[in-house]
C-alpha cells in the first residue's frame, strides 16, 4: 500500500522524498482509523453484550467485573496492540518514527495493562468486602502493598522500555539501593508485617472498639490500611496509629465484651466502718421484712441457733458465738437483689464481696454482667442499681462513708 500511494504522489509531479512522507502519513493516519474503530467496538457493542450477559447471571461476583471497570481498561489494549503491530508497517523507511512507535506503543500497553490489573485488584477486593469474613479481617493494607509492587514493576518495564535494557538489568542494579529502599519503604514494610499478624491473629477488624491511651485512641476502628490505623473517638474525634503499632504496643480491644453475653459492672460503695455492728432482735425482726432477704434471715436464724446450742455458746456476752451483723445482711440483701434484677447476666461471673478495708471505709464491691451491652443502656441499667443500693443503706443502719465538705466544718463551728 505504501509503494502504490507513493507511486501515485510521483505520477502527480511530487517529489520523492515527500512522496514518501505523504504515504507514510496517510498509512499511520489509516492505521490511527483501525485503531479507533477497534476502540469503539470493544467500547461499545461487546462491552454492552458482556454486561447484558452478566446482570442475567445468577453468580453474584461477576457484577464486580462491570462495576470496577476491569473491561473498560481491557479494551484500552486493544488500539496499543493494532499501533504495536500495524504502526512499524506504515512507517516502513522510517526508523526515526519507527523507533517512536515501537517505544511509545509498549509504553502505553504496559501503562493500560497496570490499569487493567488495578481495577481487576480492586473487584476482588469488592468481593471479599461481600463476604462476612471482611468485617474480622482487613486485607486493605495487603492489597496497598500488592499495588506498590505492582506499580514498582510497572515503571521498571516503562524504564527498561525507554533504555532498551532488560528488566533484569534495572532490578540487577536495584538490589544495590537494597538498604535505602529499606530506610525509604521502612513503615510499609513494618505495616505490611503487622498487618500480616494482625490478619491471621484477628487482632483488629473494622468496627472493634479499641483503647490505646498512650496514642489518645478510645472509639471504632473506621479503617485499616498498610500506614496507619484510623479510630473515631467518642467525642467524634480521629486519632491515627501507625499499622505495626498494634503488635509492638498494648491495645485494648473490646471486641471480646462486644460477642459476650454481658458488659462487666465493677464498682464498690464504701461503708463507714464505725456504722458495723451485730444484729439484735429488732433489728432481725425489722429485716425480715424485706421480702428479698425474708427467707435468708430466717435460714441464718436457724442455722446460727444450731450451731451456738451444738457448742453450748454463753450467748450472754456477744463476743460469743455466731451472730449476724448488719453489714452481713446488707450483702446478702444485694445479692437477691441482683440475682432478681432482669438485667444482670445470671449465667456470668457474679460476686458481691467485701475488700480490704482502707481509710475510705469498708469497700463492698459489686462484679457483675449487664445483659444490655450498648453504652447508654448499660450505663442507664448501673446508675439505676447504685441508685437503689446507696438509698437503702440507712436501713441496714449503715452509712456511706464520704470526706468531710465545707458544710460538715460549718455545722461543728455553729455548735
């Protein structure tokens, strides 16, 4: 073809060399021709008979394909392929313009295949997000660190295309720059680690609430990438960590309470040590009267009496034998109070113990699970039972030790 338009530029009185040229403009203008109409047909009628097919299937993952754009970049090759092969052909007695083409051309099926390979990345990601595993383990920051590779290699080839070396040449020469890649590459190759451990280990996935004080972190982990971790505080704040953090420093995670049966409420009212005392008659008599200890005063009685008659205790003084105190009694009615309350956790660790006396008082520790776990509720459900614990102490004729205020000085000085 270029030999009959050149022939025919003579027989129009045209120079040779420009004969030459014109044949060779038109034949890459024909050759440019093919290519976009190639372009648009693989644009255009394939890629809409492709996405027909797909919607109708059942199979759900191939929709990734259409919504990624993989195919749309597919059809980027096709002009690179048509110019790659046909472009040397119309600029035949042309090395210059022959030697452009077959650079750009590979240059650009590299640039397009690395697109392609992207969006084929980033489907699979989609269907994995699809998935229930997604919600435990983040292979966000893997796929970061697959692109990176992935772009290295692309520009090595882009770079060994423009020197008309061999890729092996340029990574030969690479690995002499091994240490400075390490110091440059240093934290994504420690996320790229910890992001390994933290995957296998489930250590962190999206949507655990976290506390890393010394990071000012407490709130949901809202992303996890091959850099850095990013937490949403309560006050709605975010904080970011670097990824290998979590396996170098402490991290609490309160995925654990999440997937239990309860949310753990310790706390402790403090008992002023001079209200103890044991229990007489009227006291008991006065007791029994709270339905949730009726029975428990009674089988105490009981079991007491035995246990002085058995022992021929001289119950005329008391610090003989067995007695009940009211401190001991106010523990025993928290207790049936708890184990009546429809929201403590039954089935989980439940205590109500005395600590270690300390210059506060006499502490009495509740260690019980609330059933409800969102933190309004729960916090809702503890504030209702100290409530109903610090009104009923004076029954017990106890009372809750506090610190001397202002107004405790005032009432002395006004005596």
């Amino acid at each position: 073809m270029l030999n009959a338009l050149s022939s025919r530029f003579l027989e129009w009185g045209l120079g040779a060399d420009l004969s030459a040229d014109l044949a060779a403009l038109i034949a890459l203008a024909l050759v440019a021709l093919v290519a976009l109409l190639a372009h648009l047909l693989a644009r255009g009628p394939l890629l809409r008979g492709f996405a027909a097919i797909v919607h109708r299937t059942d199979f759900p993952y191939d929709d990734a394909l259409i919504e990624c754009r993989v195919l749309h970049r597919l059809a980027h090759l096709v002009p690179g392929f048509i110019f790659y092969h046909l472009g040397p052909m119309a600029l035949a007695g042309h090395p210059v313009s022959v030697k452009i083409i077959q650079t750009a051309a590979p240059i650009y099926l590299v640039l397009s295949g690395l697109l392609a390979v992207d969006a084929l990345i980033n489907a699979g990601v989609r269907i994995y997000h699809s998935t229930r595993d997604s919600h435990e383990v983040s292979i966000k920051g893997l796929v970061q660190f697959f692109k990176i590779i992935l772009f290295l290699l692309g520009g090595v080839l882009v770079v060994s295309i423009l020197i008309g070396q061999s890729p092996l040449y340029l990574l030969g020469g690479l690995t002499a720059m091994t240490a400075v890649l390490l110091l440059v590459f240093r934290d994504s190759i420690l996320g790229l680690v910890a992001g390994i451990q933290v995957s296998v280990n489930r250590l962190v996935a999206c949507g655990d609430w976290i506390e890393m004080p010394q990071y000012g972190a407490d709130g949901d982990v809202i992303d996890i990438t091959l850099m850095t971790v990013k937490v949403q505080n309560w006050d709605q704040t975010i904080t970011t960590i670097p990824t290998y953090a979590l396996i170098s420093e402490s991290i609490k995670n309160w995925r654990g309470m999440q997937e239990s049966g309860g949310r753990r409420i310790k706390r402790a009212i403090y008992l002023d040590v001079s209200t103890i005392k044991f229990c007489d008659e009227e006291m008991l008599a006065r007791f029994a009267k709270i339905q949730y200890i009726t029975a428990h005063i009674e089988r105490k009685k009981q079991e007491l009496a035995e246990y002085n008659k058995l022992n021929q205790v001289d119950l005329s003084h008391l610090v003989n034998g067995r007695r009940m105190t009211n401190v001991g009694t106010f523990r025993a009615y928290v207790q049936a109070y708890l184990k009546n309350h429809p929201q403590i956790n039954q089935e989980m660790t439940f205590l109500v113990r005395q600590l270690a006396p300390t210059s506060k008082g006499l502490p009495l520790e509740i260690y019980v699970f609330c059933k409800d776990k969102v933190w309004a509720n729960y916090e809702a459900i503890q504030a209702d039972i100290f409530d109903h614990i610090f009104a009923i102490v004076p029954a017990f004729d106890l009372r809750v030790f506090q610190k001397p205020a202002g107004t405790d000085f005032r009432e002395l000085a006004s005596v």
